[in-house]
C-alpha cells in the first residue's frame, strides 16, 4: 500500500497543479471564501465525495468511509490582503494573495480526497475533511467547532500541515509546542481634542497612547518571568492627521503571544489592568477590544509518532526533522485544545533558494512538487491511523 499511494499520488501531480493554480488566482479573505467553497464542492462532486458547507463561515466539511473511528485532516483556504507580486503567469490580480499557501494546502487535502475516495472500501472508519476558512483571522477553527464539525460523527483524532516556503521540498518537520497561543486586541483611548498651540485645554490620547505602549513593554521586561517565551507587539499606532491638531483618538493594536497557558493568563490579566490604569492617570477614557484569542498548538505525541511511522513508511527519501516550535500562531490550536492532534511542516522551498522570501511576503513563492507528497502522506497518515484503532471503536451515545 505504501509504494502504492505514493504512486497514485504522483500520477495526480499534474492535476493538481492545475488545481493549485486554480486556486490561487482566486484568493477570498477570512470567513466568506464563496469561489472557493463553489471550487472545492465542485471537485468533491466530481469525486463523488459527500460534503456539507458551513454556509456563516465558508467551511466545507466531507465524509470517505463509514462507522469506526473518525481521523480529521484540515487544511486552510484563506488568502491575504495582498497585491501579489510574484509575476507569475497565474498570479492573482482582485487585490489579494495566497501569501501563506493556503491554496497549496487546500489542493493537497483534495488530492488527498480522491486516494482516500479510490481506497474507501480498505478503510477501517471514517475520514472527515474540513476545508476551513478564517485561519488568518483566527475565526475559521472556532467557527466550524461551532457548527458542529467534531460530532456527528465524533471526531477522534486530528492532523493538519502547513506547507512552508523557506524549508526544502522533500523535507518534513514536527514538534510538541509546535506554534504559540495569540492574544490580538485592539486600545482605544479617548481624549478632549483640539488646537496643538493650546495643549493645556486639551486631553492629549498620543501621550497617553505613548505610556501605554511604554508600559505594555515592561510585562515582557518586569513581569514576565526570565524562562518564559513571550512576545508582546503593538503593530499599529494610529492618531491625528495634520501637525497642529491634538486628536480626539489615539487607537493602538498589538498581539501577545506565549506558549504556557499560566503565562498567558497573567499577561492576559496584566493588560486589562495596566491600560486603564494609565490611561486614567492622563485623564484620557479607555476601551479594549479582543480581536483574537486562541491557544497554543500542542501536539499530541502518541499520535505525532503514529504520523510519522505513516510518513516513513511512505517514503524513505523525506527528510524528517523534529523541534518545531515557532512562535507564529495557527487556529488549528482550537481542535488540538479539543481532541489529540498533531501539526507538521511540509517544505516548500523553490529550487534556487536566492528566490525563497518568508509567508505573507508579496513575491514568496512554493514549490508545487510538494503536492503530491501531501496528498499521500495524509492518506496514509488517516488510513494507518484507522486501521490502528480499529478495536477500539466508540459507540455515539
């Protein structure tokens, strides 16, 4: 079976490319992807795959196989608000981009689909397929936990990767703590505007927006303690629009991001109290707003070892390497948090490396020859998993 999906697999590469591509002129952003669902529900029908779409968040949800154990593969299909500027001939021009892959990854959960579809009848339970969206924005994953996309049937287990444009095709990476949690949110601070020649009958949010900002930065320094990982960033600081204005508004917007949950409750906790704490102390009103708010990625490691044996198995060429801990974030955390999952890398890396650039970059660029290799190895990893679990079957109650 090992050398025969493999084979299968690449018998699929070249329509999967063209899959890819079609995918990737046509990135949508967050939770409202309509051609992409009407792509993906298109090629599901023409593999004869049952599916249901989560119509308020743009998530499609298929079904290969019956009873048993349920294995879950997820894979993304959100783009970014990126102008591309890879000059490729099937760059997409609407003003967005599939900066991070994930039209890569949707093709390989596809091409997946149809190995699983063609071996329906050698499985030994049930393999759901989610294609979500929202991953960028942290709202996909939650959204389909919501929607019910972990019962009926209940899911067991969960495996997801992420293709990964600054490692080398071929090569495979896994770690426990494989990404950090994330805190987004967003400050508001409210003063009394008014002419810069008169600040003294003004409440002036800049200097106030500055302490905070200032004071924000003394958690990581003061409060966070030594051997923790924590990065906390405002990444957005926006007030006035002429010299000699004071503005009404001063608006700040940061992400936190930690691995142990201790940690990130204290900084958590610490935020809510220092914002308004010093915006009080410069008169200025305040209001804080959770953009995000998602856990970290912590993979199970009875099933991370099952995964890679699959990936052995499959093929003995891939390059294998553990330590994966970035302090990047992924949605995929909220069904990690819900049932045993795992989360690899995938490389992605183009040939001539001085052409490799970071995710979200407008002239990054993949390599498609991994696509194959990631239809395959979740196959193998789902039909492994099923057939080592078989005896241990659930009943719904």
């Amino acid at each position: 079976m090992e050398k025969r999906l493999l084979q299968e697999a690449e018998a699929l590469q070249e329509e999967l490319v063209n899959w890819r591509r079609g995918l990737h002129q046509i990135p949508e952003l967050d939770v409202h992807l309509p051609e992409t669902v009407k792509f993906v529900t298109g090629k599901l029908k023409e593999m004869g795959i049952p599916y249901e779409v989560y119509e308020d968040c743009s998530c499609v949800v298929a079904q290969i196989g019956k009873g048993g154990k349920c294995f879950l593969l997820r894979s993304d299909m959100d783009g970014l608000p990126l102008q591309e500027e890879t000059g490729l001939e099937f760059a997409s021009t609407n003003g967005c981009m599939h900066g991070c892959g994930h039209d890569l990854h949707a093709t390989i959960l596809l091409g997946a689909a149809k190995l699983l579809k063609k071996h329906e009848q050698e499985l030994k339970g049930t393999v759901k397929l989610l294609f979500q969206s929202g991953e960028e924005t942290f709202h996909g994953a939650k959204a389909a936990v919501d929607a019910g996309v972990l019962e009926n049937p209940r899911v067991d287990a969960a495996f997801a990767m992420h293709v990964m444009a600054g490692v080398e095709t071929g090569t495979i990476q896994y770690g426990h703590q494989a990404m950090a949690s994330v805190y987004g949110f967003k400050i508001i601070l409210t003063g009394r505007g008014g002419h810069g020649s008169q600040p003294e009958v003004c409440i002036d949010p800049i200097n106030a927006g500055v302490e905070v900002y200032h004071a924000l930065q003394s958690l990581i320094a003061r409060e966070c303690p030594p051997g923790a990982e924590a990065a906390l960033t405002i990444g957005q600081f926006q007030a006035g629009n002429a010299a000699n204005v004071i503005p009404e508004r001063c608006v700040l917007q940061g992400t936190l991001r930690t691995f142990e949950k201790e940690v990130r409750e204290l900084l958590i906790r610490r935020i809510g109290e220092i914002v308004p704490a010093v915006a009080s102390a410069y008169r200025c009103q305040c209001e804080t707003e959770v953009l995000s708010s998602t856990p970290s990625v912590i993979c199970d490691e009875a099933l991370t070892e099952e995964c890679l044996e699959s990936i052995r198995s499959l093929d003995a060429n891939l390059q294998i390497q553990g330590g994966v801990h970035l302090m990047g974030s992924e949605d995929f955390a909220e069904f990690t948090d819900r049932v045993p999952g795992t989360y690899f890398i995938i490389g992605a890396g183009v040939e001539d490396k001085t052409k490799w650039k970071g995710q979200h970059n407008p002239k990054v660029l993949f390599n498609e020859s991994c696509l194959k290799e990631g239809a395959a190895i979740y196959a193998k990893a789902a039909m492994d998993w099923l057939a080592n679990h078989t005896e241990e079957v659930h009943t719904e109650e």
